[in-house]
C-alpha cells in the first residue's frame, strides 16, 4: 500500500469556556489536521496544536514542516517501510515535534489501517477503557471554585487546577477549593512554570501543614531549571511531575538519574509522536517511574492517538490527562472511540476510531 499524497487542512473548533494557564489564554481550537492517503482510498489522519510558547511551533511553521517532509514520504509502502518512513520524519528535519507527531499519528494511523487493526492492538495493547481528569483554568477564585464544582456535578473525580501566579494568591485559592469540594475529589496541580524552587516549597509546604498533599506538582518551574526540580523534590511530600522539561528521551533520563521527579508527562506533540514516545515510557518503566500521558488543547485525532499509546503502555501509564476534548463546545469529528467526559473507550475499528 503505497503513499499517494500528503495534505495539510486548517481546523477550528469552539471552546466551552476559554483555556486559561500561567503561559497562555486560548479562546478557540486551532490546529492542523494532517492526511495520508494511500493509492487504494485508504487514509490516515494526524493532527498537531502550535503551543508557541512550548514547542516554538505556530500553524504556518507546522504546515512548512510537513511541506518539507512529504516529498520524503510520497511514493513509499506504508507496511514494507513503515521503520524508514518513521526515521525519515525525524532524521530530515531538526525540532519541530508537533509537526513531526501530526505526520506520525497519520502514517501509524494508515498503517493500522492496512492491516485491519485498531492502533492499540497494533502496538500491543489490551485496555479500551480510560478515565481522564479535566482541567479548572486559571482565573478569579470564585470562577474557578464554580468550574470545580461543575466539573465534580458531570461526574468528575480528578481535578488538575491551573496555577502559577503569585505563590500567595495560589496557596489561599487551592485552599478554598479544596474546601469547597468534595473529600474524594482527587486534586492535580499545574503551574506551568510560574515559580520558582524556592517559592515552590514555601507554597507546598504550607498547603501540606493544612493537609492538602496534592496527587502531584506539575512543572513549577522553568523548564531548564533541572536542579530546581531536585530541590523541590528533596524538600516536599507532594509527588512531582515534570512536563516542559521532558520533551525527549535524554531529557527525561537525565532527570531520573539524578532522581530530580516523581513522574514524567509524556505528550505527542513533545516526543515528536508516538514512535518517540513509546521509547519514552520504557525507559520510565525501567526507572520503575510512572507516567502521565498528557495533551495540548488539541482536537479529536491527536487526544485518541495518546489513548492508543496509553492503551499499550498500561504498565508505565498511570495517570490520564486527556481532556481536550471535553474541553471543546461539541465533538467536532465523527468516530468510533467515545468521549463521555470522565470516561473515553477505544472501539475495534480500524486505525485510530476518528475521521473526517
């Protein structure tokens, strides 16, 4: 089954609410969708969200980048070539992850496909049902205690709370939200790199004197400040998770040989796709470290390929963070994976469950 074309189309969906965090405001989804047709009809979908201030990447530069790399691609056998096509999207091109992860999603996408398998059952897999959390953005404490209690009223038991403004403002509106909730709700935070080490441990330690330990800290600090993450890790009882760290494999095992973090956030669009990130979780697996597959405010396509992947690293995957879609206004895509908030099933189908 060989290659045919390479296309890029625009996609644009609503949010619910905006999306809020200490980098950015995001009022609508914009992205690129990438198609992978075969001779015989058969298509692959991918699809990748330009976060500027993380990857570098806008919609014109993921569209450059596929531009450049289709050519390479064109013309070749998705199934007697696949391991080539998949070095050749890393190999021709340097950074650019987000494109490279839209174009993989596709080709593995196109593969599964060709051989009549979902995606998971192609890299192993076995599980089909997943529970994500949902996030609270960032925004006034009352707004944020009524999102929380909303989100709680649809059937959600894990928050993570966007954070990462002055440490005083975040320690007293944690507070009040864990206050305001349930006791079984499950609370996540992410700062986003609002902090600094020192701040970091002022706020976690005073929230843990209350009795509030976190099921983890995400990324307080800026990303290139490694030994940051060893001093807030040497110094608290909350679990610590990094994220904007960790793009690659050598960034995440510098940061377990030098036991800098609890978990690792593997996301697509930093690993450079799912080939990347599957090396990525075996590699926490023998660190004996747990995973958390996360997203960016992506669409339907991109949010399923990071079910696939958790789906075949169950083991290692211990934590979901795959709420984008309920993030939006509506399901924008047909499909035959279900997003029902909290709860996402994979289906039997072919490829990744998503179309057009």
């Amino acid at each position: 089954m060989k290659i045919k074309r390479i296309t890029t189309q625009r996609f644009s969906a609503p949010l619910k609410h905006p999306f809020v965090t200490a980098l950015r405001r995001v009022d609508r989804l914009e992205d690129i969708i990438v198609t992978v047709e075969a001779e015989d009809g058969t298509v692959g979908y991918g699809e990748g969200a330009p976060t500027p201030q993380i990857t570098g990447e806008t919609l014109g530069s993921i569209e450059a980048a596929v531009a450049f790399l289709s050519p390479l691609l064109e013309g070749s056998d998705i199934l007697e070539s696949f391991d080539a096509l998949i070095e050749t999207v890393h190999s021709s091109i340097k950074g650019n992850t987000t494109a490279k992860s839209a174009l993989e999603i596709a080709l593995y996408d196109l593969k599964a496909k060709a051989l009549q398998m979902p995606l998971y059952k192609m890299l192993g897999g076995m599980q089909r049902r997943f529970r994500t959390d949902i996030t609270i953005s960032l925004n006034s404490t009352e707004a944020m205690i009524r999102d929380a209690l909303e989100a709680v009223s649809r059937g959600y038991d894990t928050l993570k709370i966007k954070i990462g403004e002055s440490v005083e403002k975040d320690a007293e509106r944690i507070q009040k939200i864990h206050t305001a909730l349930p006791a079984d709700i499950t609370l996540r935070l992410d700062a986003n790199q609002g902090w600094s080490p020192q701040e970091t441990v002022k706020l976690l330690q005073k929230l843990e004197h209350a009795g509030i330990v976190a099921e983890f800290i995400e990324q307080p600090v800026p990303a290139e400040d490694i030994e940051g993450l060893a001093y807030i890790k040497e110094r608290v009882a909350t679990p610590l998770l990094a994220d904007e760290s960790v793009f690659g494999y050598r960034d995440a095992q510098r940061l377990l040989e030098m036991q800098a973090v609890d978990y690792i956030n593997i996301k697509l669009a930093k690993t450079g796709g799912i080939s990347r990130a599957l090396k990525l979780a075996d590699l926490c697996r023998s660190y004996d470290t747990g995973c958390m597959i996360g997203c960016m405010l992506e669409g339907p396509i991109a949010v399923a390929a990071g079910v696939h992947l958790a789906s075949a690293k169950a083991d290692t995957i211990r934590m979901i963070d795959l709420d984008a879609v309920s993030l939006l206004a509506s399901q924008p895509l047909p499909g035959t994976i279900r997003f029902e908030e909290k709860n996402i099933t994979l289906s039997d189908a072919s490829g990744l469950g998503i179309s057009l």
